[in-house]
C-alpha cells in the first residue's frame, strides 16, 4: 500500500487519533503500529507525539503514567467525553468532505476532465 500524501493528511490525524484512542486504552507506540497498518505509513513517531500532547492539552484525551511489563514506563491514553464530542464532529465533517470530493471526482469522470 503506498504511502498517503502528507499535506492530506494535516488535517485528519487528530481524528485519526482520537478513533485510534477511542477503541480502548493505549500508548503511543502502539497507536503508530495500529495507524501503519491501517494504512497511514508515512507518519513518523516525532510527528504523532506533538499532536497526542495538545490533545491532552485540549482536554480530548487523558494520560496515565504506569509500569509496563515489557520495559520502562508508559504513558496509557484513553479519550475523554470531551473527546468523544470532537470525535463526532469531526466524523461528521469527515463525511461531508468525502461526499463533496466523490460528488466532485464523479462529476469530473463523467464529463472526462479526469
């Protein structure tokens, strides 16, 4: 599968994240190996931590330092209900845009421009 362009996907890794995190508790390593294999594979470590922290920061998701049995500490995260409202927005607007781009590609299709 090839990699996803990276300007697309500036705007959808919060969502991204928050349904990552919204199917149960997790760390963040675990969220870049779930997101790889969901297709997301040009997003790099360094890029997911920034966008987890200011989501804790916003208050969509909480972060529970606790003992790992497979190492050192880790940071469990699980979205908050603040989180699941942003979450639902975000699907919502999610499903507009898709619409209007299938409207639009469809309609370029049709009319050859493609």
């Amino acid at each position: 599968m090839a990699a996803i362009n990276t300007q697309l996907l500036k705007g959808t890794l919060d969502g991204a994240l928050l349904l990552v995190i919204s199917s149960g508790e997790t760390y963040g390593y675990e969220i870049t190996e779930k997101l790889s294999e969901m297709g997301f594979l040009s997003i790099a470590a360094g890029t997911i931590y920034p966008i987890l922290q200011k989501l804790e920061r916003d208050g969509y998701i909480q972060g529970e330092m606790r003992k790992s049995s497979e190492g050192p500490k880790r940071k469990y995260l699980t979205i908050t209900e603040k989180g699941k409202l942003r979450l639902d927005e975000f699907i919502a607007e999610w499903s507009k845009l898709t619409m209007a781009m299938t409207s639009l590609i469809n309609e370029s299709r049709n009319s050859d421009l493609c």
